[in-house]
C-alpha cells in the first residue's frame, strides 16, 4: 500500500517546514528525498515516523492514518533518526535485543532476526561491544539494524550518511541498496549525497522551502552533475512542464 | 497486560546500576540516614519505645533525595542524548513508558532506602544493652516509608516530564517532596520528620498499627502524579511541534 501523503503541513510558528506536499510511495520504490539544508526533509521523515504531527493535510502509511492509527504505523515502520542516537553505555546486541522486546517481538523470532541483522550489518563480532566504542559508521550501522530489526513495511533513514566517511558512507550506502534492506518494502531517505541517491534510489523528491518541487524518476543525469546542480535542473523542469500541464488542461 | 514497562524497567535499571553516580547516591543518602538516626537518637534518649518511629523518620526524611535524583534525568536525559525520538517513534504508549520509568526509578529508591536501613542493625549491633525492640513495628513503618517514597517517585516522574532540564526537575521535586516530609504542626515532637510521620500516621505504622487511610492516600496520589505525567508526555508531544 505504500505512503500516501496528501497536503501534508507542518508549521513551527509562523514558519512552514512542510508546505503542502503531496506524493505517493509505492511498495518497491526506494525514494530520496532531496534539498539543501532547511528544505524540510527531516521534518517530512518525522511526521511520517509520527514523531511530529501534522498541522494539517492526511497521510497513511500502509494503509494506516498517521494521526489516528499512529501505533499501528509505527509497528510497521522502521526510522532511523538523525545521527542515528543509541544509548552509548549499552552493548550492541543489548541494546538490539531491548529495541526488539519493545516492539514485542517473540523470543525466537527475536533471536534469529537479531542473528541475521548483526551479520547483515557486518555487528556480529561487536555484539558484546558498548556502542560508546564504535565508530561512526558502526553507531550507524548499529542504528539501520534497529531499524530493519522487525522486518519493517516501511524504512524511513534521516540523513544515513552524514558524518560519516567516504569507506565508512560507502558501506552504509550498499546497506541501503541491498536486497536485504529494500526488497519489497518502501524505503524513504534524506540524503545530501549524489553517489548515494544514484546507488540506493529509484526516485528522487526535490522539496524547497517545505514544498515538494520535483519528482524525478530519472536519475542517470546525477553521473555527470552534482546534487545542487541536479537540484536546480529538476526545479527547472518541474517548472517548465507546470505551465504546459496547466495549459492542457485548460485546452477543449 | 503489556511487558513494555517491564523491558523499560529493566533497561533504564541496569543501566543505572552500571553508573557510578548511582552508587555515590546509594552512598549518600544512607550516610545521610545514618546521621540523622544518630542525631535523632540522641534527642529522643531513653524513649526506646519511640525507636521505630525515629527509625522509620529519617528514612522518610532521605527518600526524597533518592526519589529526586533518580527522576530528574529520565526524560531530559533521553531528549539531549536523541533517544527519546527512537523511543517515542516505537509502537509504545506514553502510559507504558511513564510506567517503566516510574518503576525503574521507583526500584532504586527503594535500594537507596534498603541500603540506608543498614544503619538500624549496626545500631541494634552496637547498643549496650540492646533496646527492647519490635521487628513488626518497623515492617509497618518501612511500609509507609515504601508507600511515600512512590508518591515521591511519581511526583518526580511527572517533574521530570514536565520540566526541559534535569535540574529543574530535580529541584521542584526536592523541594515539593522535603516540604511534604516537614510540613509543621505534627504531634511527634522532637522528630525532624515529625510532621510527615504525623500525616502519614507514620508513628501509628510503626506502632503497629495499620490505618489503611494513609494508604490509601499515597496509592491515590501517586495514581494521580502517574497520570499527570502521562498527560503532560502526551502534550509536550504535540507541544513540540508547534
């Protein structure tokens, strides 16, 4: 069923950090949602993770209102906040296990998926390790496991390769793209990173100023361009085709 | 009934127990006790009977440092360190977790409190020739202390919840948790913890006696400061994104 967002609004204040965006994510697809700092990405990716809620607009996630069903989105979405915050003094698969018995999952199922993720995510040899140890990159790695613990409908990944470095960045990115991961399940992420939008996303949402202002199906142009300048190609072009859409409509 | 608050419980417990701060608070709070059951002692020289009470006072006068210290940070500590967004974005209810949280924090002040009882053995150990004593009477009393120390606790949670920062919260709960302990006007004279014995019927406890008002007071308003802080979760919650 997928995301389903429609005039979604978010307003700090007088302030809107989302404005009326409107899409729609279908199971599959592995979206990243563009633009420069401040565009409402994180945001969109907290109301979606019912952290936030909405000022006005709907949205359903798997078929699940955001507002009135929230816990029932929430046990079908998996969200990797921004800089992917652990508790520093547990162990790794400490800190797995109790993500898992939080979202109630049954001892047997917890273990073998709490085997299988460590391994995915490359943890197994740190299992015993107090997260405070790891790197950035296994802090984060650490973080897309609880993520994906549950086999989650939806992925939502704020921001999974900032600060990090390029090994480190390049590591989390294959994560993402793998089958693993993304195989029949939406995946929505944030990301300031051309190479990743063109490893790990089938889509791309440009939003600017809290608006959604392209939605790019065709990503090969990002081999040759950087991100801003893929930015200001696609709001451009959304721009061009909004008059010719409008004038269609308006012909007999 | 739903294991989320026990699997919080359990968490936030170990973790606290891992801490060192935990145990200088363990510490404290029973060097504390101790002083003012020596201290208490003295005043209340030859009344033997009363031992129970001025036992069972002091205790009631240092849970509030236990209770104060071990609420303050459990929300503000989660929201500077990140991990209040992994946990509020987890299919929990803001009811389950202000009930683990309540029960993590609820389980230290009442080690705090059973590591600041040592001090009634040692003294029983030390005093020649021992006083005649009464085992039951203090159970009575260390029930009422047990029963306060929740209404403290939950206070604390609902400060904790309410306030931004940790020593906020720690304040207020301090504070309106000592000023419950000494509220003037108590007939059990002498007793810094007096007053709060006399509202509690603390010394009726700890005679024996069991007034199931009490009780039932501290049940309520600690149901009650649960509730608040439930609520307050649910509208910062919607606060903070306005």
């Amino acid at each position: 069923m997928g995301i389903d967002v429609q005039h979604l609004c978010k307003r700090f204040g007088r302030t809107a950090a989302v404005d009326d965006a409107t899409f729609r994510v279908e199971p599959g697809e592995r979206v990243a949602l563009v633009g420069r700092n401040g565009a409402g990405k994180t945001t969109l990716l907290r109301l979606l993770a019912t952290f936030l809620p909405a000022t006005s607009g709907r949205a359903t996630v798997s078929g699940f209102d955001l507002f009135s069903q929230s816990n029932a989105v929430r046990e079908i979405t998996g969200y990797l906040p921004e800089g992917s915050p652990v508790h520093p003094d547990m162990g790794v698969a400490e800190y797995l296990r109790f993500r898992g018995r939080l979202r109630r999952m049954p001892g047997p199922r917890l273990r073998r998926r709490l085997h299988d993720v460590l391994d995915f995510c490359e943890l197994a040899a740190l299992r015993t390790a107090p997260i405070r140890s790891l790197s950035a990159g296994q802090k984060r790695a650490v973080g897309l496991a609880d993520a994906i613990l549950h086999e989650p409908d939806v992925l939502l990944l704020d921001d999974p390769l900032a600060a990090l470095d390029p090994v480190q960045a390049r590591k989390i990115s294959a994560m993402v793209a793998s089958p693993e991961v993304s195989e029949g399940r939406v995946v929505l992420f944030s990301t300031h990173d051309a190479a990743f939008v063109r490893a790990a996303a089938t889509r791309a949402i440009c939003l600017e100023h809290g608006r959604v202002v392209a939605d790019a199906r065709d990503l090969a142009p990002l081999a040759e361009r950087d991100l801003p300048a893929m930015l200001d190609a696609w709001r451009g072009a959304a721009e061009a085709a909004a008059p010719a859409a409008a004038e269609g409509r308006a012909a007999p | 009934m739903s294991r989320v608050p026990l699997v919080l419980w359990r968490k936030e417990a170990s973790l606290a127990l891992r801490s060192r701060a935990t145990w200088v608070v363990f510490a404290a709070v029973a060097g504390l006790a101790g002083a003012l059951f020596a201290a208490a002692l003295r005043e209340a020289a030859g009344r033997v009977a009363a031992l129970p009470t001025v036992f069972c006072g002091q205790l009631a006068l240092v849970a509030p440092f236990a209770a104060a210290f071990f609420t303050m940070g459990l929300f503000a500590r989660e929201r500077a360190s990140g991990t209040l967004e992994a946990l509020l974005t987890a299919p929990v209810t803001d009811a389950e977790i202000v009930l683990g949280k309540f029960l993590s924090a609820y389980s230290l002040v009442l080690l705090s409190l059973a590591f600041s009882s040592l001090s009634l053995p040692v003294y029983l150990h030390r005093a020649a020739p021992p006083p005649p004593f009464a085992p039951g009477h203090v159970a009575w009393g260390l029930a009422a202390v047990a029963l306060a120390s929740a209404a403290w606790t939950a206070f604390g949670v609902l400060a904790a919840a309410a306030a931004r920062r940790e020593s906020a919260a720690g304040v207020a709960t301090l504070a309106a948790c000592l000023a419950a302990a000494l509220l003037p006007g108590g007939p059990a004279a002498g007793l810094p913890a007096g007053s709060f014995a006399a509202s509690l019927d603390l010394s009726a406890f700890s005679r024996g006696v069991a007034d199931t008002r009490p009780a039932v007071l501290l049940l309520t308003c600690t149901a009650f400061f649960l509730f608040c802080a439930t609520r307050v979760l649910e509208s910062r919650r919607w606060a903070s994104s306005r």
